[in-house]
C-alpha cells in the first residue's frame, strides 16, 4: 500500500474510532491498530492526534458537500433541498458513523474553545462555511431557504443521535424528504 492509500485507511480507521469515542476518549493507539500500523508509523503520516482529527473532521464535510453538490445537480429550490434532504438521511442512515462525527467535531471544537485552542474551530468552521455555501448555492443563494435547510439538517441530526424512531411523532414536523424511514442505528 502507498502512503497516500495507508492515509486514507488511517482517516476511514479515525473516522470510525472518534465516532465513537471523541477527541478525548480515542487514543492514537486504536487508530493504529485498526489500520494494522504501529503507532510510530502513524505519526510518518500525521504529525499527531490533532491532525488526525482534523483531517478526519474535513474528510467528513467534504463527503457531506460531495452529497449535497451530486443530489442537487442540475436542481435548483425546492427540487434541490428535497434531494439534499433525502441524500443526507440515506447517507446518515448507511453511515451512521458519519454522524456521530460530525457531532464529536462541534463537541471536540467546543472543548477545544474552552482550553483556547482555536485551530479546532477555525478548521471546523471553515469547513461548515464551505457546506453552507454549497447549499445556498444549491437553494438559489437564499439566506433564509439556507439556514432553514442547515437548522433542519441539525435537529435530524440530533434527533437520530438520541435514537428516536422514524415513526416517533417529533418527526412530524418536517418535510417528508427530511423524514428518516426505517430505524436507524448509532
């Protein structure tokens, strides 16, 4: 395996193992080991844990900007929220990691905050200005349609994070494309 396909698995290995664990709770140790690295090996690839978060976090927003920008291709308004909203909850539904990671990236970016440690959130922010413009583009540069769009995004977010099922009636309230279906495991 080159070094650029062992970074790869390093970031698919810490996308998993952060999900699940945090910044704080996920030691380099079971990253590496997931990967079949040592840990010395590991920090060739990445200068340290840091950075290895990092590029997980940014691996994790660009998939979700990649989803976004091919659900809406050649969309535009409500045809392209519906099928961002409906390609998000099928990727959060198959991927359930991805989710979790994205909400450790806001807790790790808050933690990190608290200690004044700002590289954290000027990377997660950066990345989250990214998917916004994305969807605004997407949604015809509508502030409103974007925000909107993004807050929606966020309570699914939250509500599949606390395990409520598809038919729970906290779902009601959103469209139809934004409604999961099936149960989803976290």
């Amino acid at each position: 395996m080159s070094a650029e396909e062992r970074r790869e698995s390093v970031i698919r290995a810490a996308t998993a193992e952060f999900a699940r664990g945090g910044y704080h709770g996920t030691s380099t140790e079971a990253i590496a080991k997931r990967v079949g690295v040592s840990q010395p090996y590991l920090f060739r690839l990445f200068p340290g844990k840091k950075a290895i978060f990092l590029a997980a976090a940014e691996r994790c927003v660009e998939d979700t900007i990649r989803t976004f920008e091919e659900a809406s291709e050649g969309l535009r308004g409500e045809e392209a929220l519906h099928a961002m909203a409906n390609a998000y909850t099928k990727v959060i539904a198959e991927r359930p990691e991805w989710l979790m990671m994205q909400m450790q990236m806001y807790i790790a970016v808050a933690a990190a905050e608290q200690e004044g440690d700002r590289e954290f959130g000027e990377s997660v922010r950066a990345g989250w200005m990214r998917l916004w413009d994305t969807v605004r583009l997407a949604l015809g540069a509508d502030v409103d349609e974007t925000t909107s769009f993004l807050a929606h995004g966020m309570l699914i977010n939250c509500l599949v994070a606390m395990g409520f099922p598809p038919e729970h009636r906290v779902w009601e309230g959103l469209y139809p494309s934004a409604r999961v279906t099936g149960r989803l495991e976290v």
